[in-house]
C-alpha cells in the first residue's frame, strides 16, 4: 500500500491534451441506450489518432508552456494510462509479438527521452480509473523521499487515455462511455520558489479490494466495428476488447469512492467539516451523484464537482487532473479527490482511491483575487 504522510510537496500546475476529433452521440444512433445521455451527462468525447506517448508529449509541452518549467530539472516521472493491455492478458492469448509494445516501463522511458527529461526514477502504471490517486501515491510515497526531491526540482505526473483503441463500438454498454485525453501535473516542493505550490498533497493512497464478481475483463473480437472522423464506420479484421459490466460497477463505485475518502479522513486526522470540496472521479453523473450521497452521510457537506465529462466522456485516470484543472480558481480549503475502478481483469475486485489536497496561502489569495 502507497501512503502519504503530511508530505512536503504539492500540486504546483496541471495541464491537459485533448484531441482535436470529438465523436458526437448521434454516431452511436440505435446502438446505445435513449436515456443514456440522462443516466451519464456524456454528449460527446474525444478520440485520438495518436498513441498514447504522442498524447502525454502533447500535455507535458502544454504544461511547458504554462509555467516555463524546465524538464532538465525533472527528477522523477510517473505515467499512468490505462489503455494498456495488461501483460497477463497478453500472454492468456500468446500475443507475445505484443509484450513490447504494451509494456508501461518503456512507454515512461521513451517519454522521458522525447522530452529529454533525465529522470532518475521512472514509472509506468495502469491502475485504470484510480490511476491518477496511484500514481501521486507514487510519486509522494515512494520518489520523493528516495530521491531528495532538491528545492528546484519536479516530478512529472502524466495520464494518458487512448482506451477506443479497446473499445468495442458495437456494444450498447461500453461503447459510448470513453474518451481519449492526457494529463500532465508538476509537483513541487511546498519550498519551491520556481514553481510554488498551490495544492499541498496531504494524502495520496490507492488500493485493490474484494468485489462480488469480475466485472471487467478484456477478449479477442473478430469484424470490429469503429468509427472514422469522416463520421462514417470502418472494420477491424481482429482486435482486442474489454468488456464492462457497468451495472456492477454503478453500485459498487459510490460506496468505494465513499470508502476510499473516509479512509483518508482517518489516516491523515482531517476533519469531515474542514472538507470544503469533493472532486471525484468523473465516471458520470449518476455514479457521481450516488457518490455524493454517500460523501455527505460521512458529514461532508462540501461542495462536489458533477458534470465534468459531458464533453469529454469517461477519460479514467486523467479525469481527476482534468476536474482540478477546470476547477482551479474556485477551489479552496480541503479537497478530496476520490476514485474507484475495476480491479485486474477477470479478477473478484475493485479498485478505490483518494487525493487530499490542501490550497496553500498562495492559492487561496489567488482564489480571493479572481473573486
């Protein structure tokens, strides 16, 4: 278990990619539900023609060109993306041709080569939608203090979703539910004069737990339909899928999201009342807003952030980093960021996550000003 004690670094910046093709509702005409926009909020999403390498350069330059930072001062790099297909599933197929290609550790090093970044810790995870909590565990937890983070220094946490690439767009359930985007955040030290911090990171932990079935799970597809950005239809000969079973998912996840916020309460000793906004994982609006429901029966009674995926769909681990960003100004005081995810594929679990975040002086006095 990764864990963050009252860590001394923070949240200094957060930069997104977003792809220029968006994929409206109207091409999935008789294939999803009528009421789906009503159940989920999602009206469109972007789809990427580029890997997901490509995607995280996108955001990481983007995030260069926002706050000047120099990637030469880089000392650490996370990626997370869960478009991966897991190396198990790989090998239960004898896919061996594709090992290397879906293999995280070299997706992180071949970003740190494209932006030159000589990071001395690199990582390349995919813990799908609680991606983002896992991957700040990381780099709070575990680089930091191994590294000796220096005043100037940055770790580079980046997300990078490309899941149509394992979508079946022939399936009611799934189809509809993903975008494609990327991520980049630079953490700092709170000391940092460079790139002062405006969220110190006070908790960052993710965590598998038993679920009561397998409800994700990925399978080889034959005559693959997909969508092409002419808005017309094309065919995968053969490809590889995952499947959902978004109902489980639907009641499972509040309860985690829930589970995962009241046990970062504890570990850290912050109070419910002090928690003035909860960004959860945007999955869709009814997940969220049963989460909700079940946040404010811990006594929160904070403010949480909806309606953040109508125009992006479902886009997993990046979806926490692009909610910060979309709220930065108006965020202040405590924040919780809670996640919850399919756990391994084929697997009896869930995965549960949770960022506390704290604005810094600086923060708030920029919140008061833009006010």
């Amino acid at each position: 278990m990764d864990g963050i004690p009252a860590s001394r670094i923070g949240l200094a910046a957060i930069a997104t990619y977003e792809p220029p093709w968006i994929l409206g509702n109207e091409w999935f005409a008789g294939t999803i539900p009528r009421k789906f926009v009503h159940h989920t909020g999602i009206e469109c999403r972007p789809v990427s023609q580029e890997d997901e390498v490509t995607m995280a350069v996108r955001a990481a330059k983007n995030l260069q060109r926002d706050t000047g930072c120099d990637f030469q001062d880089c000392a650490a790099v996370v990626f997370a993306s869960p478009s991966f297909i897991p190396r198990n599933v790989i090998h239960r197929y004898g896919d061996t041709q594709r090992l290397r290609e879906e293999h995280l550790w070299r997706a992180a090093r071949q970003l740190c080569r494209r932006l030159g970044i000589p990071a001395r810790l690199a990582a390349g995870i995919n813990w799908f939608c609680s991606g983002y909590c896992k991957a700040l565990a990381i780099a709070g937890g575990r680089m930091a203090p191994r590294i000796s983070l220096g005043q100037n220094e940055t770790i580079l946490v980046v997300t990078s979703s490309r899941i149509s690439r394992i979508t079946d767009y022939a399936c009611p359930q799934t189809s509809a539910l993903f975008g494609d985007l990327a991520t980049a955040t630079l953490l700092t030290r709170m000391d940092s004069q460079r790139h002062p911090v405006h969220f110190e990171l006070l908790h960052a932990d993710a965590r598998k737990q038993p679920a009561e079935g397998a409800y994700f799970d990925f399978h080889v597809r034959e005559n693959v339909i997909a969508p092409t950005e002419d808005g017309g239809q094309q065919r995968d000969a053969q490809k590889m899928v995952f499947s959902l079973n978004g109902m489980a998912i639907a009641d499972a996840a509040p309860r985690a999201m829930a589970g995962a916020v009241a046990a970062a309460l504890q570990a850290t000793g912050v109070s419910a009342e002090d928690v003035r906004y909860v960004v959860p994982h945007q999955a869709g609006t009814g997940i969220v807003r049963f989460t909700a429901q079940k946040i404010e029966s811990l006594g929160i009674r904070g403010e949480v952030l909806s309606g953040l995926c109508t125009r992006t769909g479902n886009i997993s681990s990046g979806s926490i980093p692009y909610a910060l960003r979309a709220a930065w100004s108006r965020l202040h005081g405590v924040v919780a960021c809670p996640s919850a995810a399919v756990g391994s594929p084929g697997r009896h679990e869930i995965s549960q996550g949770c960022i506390l975040l704290r604005a810094t002086p600086l923060h708030e006095r920029t919140t008061q000003v833009a006010a």
